[in-house]
C-alpha cells in the first residue's frame, strides 16, 4: 500500500466521519424545520454566527457518541513500525492507514484524537451542569431572603474563589488528597444538590396537586437516589455504600476526583451570579403579583425569578462548559487526575509536545481539536446572548 497523499487523507478523514455528518444534517433540518416554535434555541438559526457555533459543538459531541464506528484503532494499541510515522502512513500488514501519523508509542493520533472528545463531553457539561445545580440552589435563597443567609453563604464562596483555581485543582487532584477520600466526601456533598434542587422544583409547582407532586417525588427519590449512592459508591476507596454486583456505575476513581473538583471550584462563581440576578428580579412587579396571590417562596424563587434569568444563565453555561474545556486540557497537560495512558486532549499535547520540533502532529492535532470545541462554545454564547437580548 502507498502512502496517501493530503487530499487523499482529507477525504478519508472526512468519510470516517459519516455518522457525525448525518447527525449534524438532521439535527439542523429539523431544527429549520420548527424553528418557530423552538423559542430561544429556535432563534439560534437566524443568528450566522450561532450557526457556526451549535455545528462546532455538535460535531464534537457526535464524535463522541460514535467515537467506535469514526476510531480506525484502540487508543492503547500500538502497531510495530508505525513511531513517530507521518500522516498518512500505511501500517505493515497492509491493512490500513494511521491518518494523522504515529505518537512516540506507535499509537494512531487520530484514533486517539476522536476517543479524547468523549472524555471532555462526559466531564464538562455533565459537571457543569452539576455546578449549575448547586449554585443555583443556593443562590436563589441568598439573593431572594438575604440576611445572615446570604452573608454565610457569600462569605463561604468568596473563601472558595479567593484560593488560586489552578492551586486549588492541583491539591484536590494530588495522590496525596485522593488517599484521604476527601473527593469522595466533596461527592457525597455535592451530588445531593441535583436530588435537592429537582425535588423542590417539582413540590413547588405540583403543591396543589398532591397525587401528582407525591408520585413525581418519588420517582425522584427512588431513581435519582439510586444513581447518587451509585456514583458515590466505589469498591475499595473510602466510600462502598453498595456491592459491587448492585454498583450499575462505576466511575473510576480519576475521573470523579476531576468531576468533583470541577463542580466545587465553578460552583462559588454560578452561586455570585444566580444571586446578583435574584437581587435584581426580585424586585419586578411580576414578583409581587405573585406575592399577592399567595405564592410560596420557592415557587416564587422557582417559577418567577429563574426563568427570567434564564438568559445569562444559558450564556453563561455554554463559556463555562469551555472553561472546563480548557481545565481539563490543563489538568491532563500536567498529568493531573486523568490516567498516563488517556487518550484525552491535556495528556496527548503533553505526551507529543517533547518532539514538537520533529513530529508535530501529535501535539498539533489535538491542540486544534481543543481550540475548535472552545471556538464552538463560545460562538454559541455569542448567538445565545445575541437572542436572548430580544426578549
């Protein structure tokens, strides 16, 4: 077999790719299809620049969905001959082609490049959406009752964000820590905050209806904490709640260190946020016509105030997801957290940029890949704060 020349790898590239292009078509057309009707993300496609962004993102996140039909190899499978091998390079046997060249280990990059996406697109919407929950929990009581409440909580996040971020990480994510099982604990604390908050959603807008709010709490309370003790449970580290054959999840022990970390240092920032707005909302006419009917707070907190901060919360999500991009892409570039053999974007720019001199497609390919979901997120922002400013 001959090398394949540029065009040639493009082409092969962009083949390998057909699930996420299909994907991407239908979501789109159907998308055009009702947008009229689809509100805020409906108005993302009169937006270019929106476009641009939501294509970026879910081109990513199809990747990652099928990551084993786009990989032309494992990410630890190392095929003799092919070091260091520029793109393009047939292997031994005749069978194939490594697309994007070889690492130092005779690994694929580009298998390992589209196996990295689905480590970020696990990691940080999925965290930050977590952060979200538990700022947002807190946030609204501090902002709406304010008093000593607030101060506490003020105080408490302020002692969070005064700490060096990247120090922070480090020392969360250190051996040393992990022995302790204190990202265990941090998980036992914070992942109650989606249970917590999903249940108050629910009681205050079913109050009225018991027969409806009793049976939603419980299936709240039944499959939600199911999944919670799940993923806090682990054989062998400092929390095994469940046995091993009742264990459904079983995150490894790095990546929830990393999940927790994530979630403990956005969560302060969320919490500032969620209670500026309140501040702000809490004072409309809306709030005390609902004052006026007899409304409960939470209700009032819940179904007044949120979703009238819905717009900077959104925007705020999508350039806080690439913010966790970016730390992830730190944490590995360190070696912190993720395992030596990940097949994530932080630890392959850190495993190829020793030959960046001589072989620099293992570092480049998934540097670009990186900056490509950021640019995504943060073009999407741009449409989401565009849009929402309409309303």
């Amino acid at each position: 077999m001959d090398p394949l020349g540029t065009g040639a790898i493009i082409l092969t590239i962009l083949g390998r790719f057909w699930p996420v292009w299909i994907g991407i078509a239908a979501i789109f057309a159907l998308s055009f299809r009702f947008k009229r009707r689809l509100g805020l993300y409906g108005r993302l496609f009169d937006s270019p620049v929106a476009m641009a962004g939501l294509a970026l993102v879910l081109f990513w996140a199809f990747t990652a969905i099928f990551t084993d039909a786009i990989a032309t190899y494992g990410t630890l499978e190392q095929v003799s001959q092919m070091k260091n091998k520029p793109p393009g390079t047939p292997t031994p046997d005749g069978t194939g082609w490594f697309l994007l060249g070889g690492d130092h280990l005779a690994r694929d990059v580009f298998s390992r490049m589209v196996a990295g996406s689905r480590i970020v697109i696990i990691i940080a919407p999925f965290s930050t959406a977590v952060a979200f929950m538990v700022g947002i929990t807190l946030g609204l009581p501090a902002g709406y009752y304010g008093g000593r409440l607030d101060t506490f909580l003020s105080f408490a996040a302020n002692l969070i964000l005064a700490f060096p971020v990247i120090l922070l990480f480090y020392l969360l994510v250190t051996p040393e820590i992990a022995d302790t099982g204190l990202p265990q604990y941090l998980a036992l604390v914070l992942f109650l905050f989606p249970i917590l908050f999903l249940s108050v959603f629910v009681n205050a807008r079913y109050r009225v209806t018991p027969g409806v709010r009793n049976w939603a709490l419980l299936a709240i309370g039944v499959f939600c904490g199911y999944v919670y003790i799940s993923l806090v449970s682990e054989p062998g580290t400092a929390i095994a709640i469940l046995p091993a054959a009742l264990d459904a999840i079983s995150v490894p022990t790095n990546i929830l260190i990393v999940f927790v970390s994530v979630v403990f240092v956005n969560s302060p920032t969320v919490f500032r946020i969620v209670r500026g707005l309140t501040l702000d909302i809490k004072t409309r006419d809306y709030v005390a016509a609902a004052k006026t009917r007899g409304e409960g707070l939470w209700y009032i907190m819940l179904w007044e105030i949120l979703p009238n901060a819905r717009g900077p919360l959104i925007v705020d999500f999508c350039l806080r997801v690439g913010y966790t991009t970016i730390l992830l892409g730190t944490l590995g570039f360190f070696g912190l957290g993720l395992s030596p053999e990940s097949p994530d974007w932080g630890s392959t720019i850190n495993s190829g940029r020793r030959l960046l001199t001589i072989v620099p497609f293992p570092a480049i390919v998934p540097a670009v890949a990186l900056m490509s979901l950021v640019l995504g997120l943060n073009l999407l922002a741009d449409g989401l704060r565009e849009e929402s400013l309409k309303d």
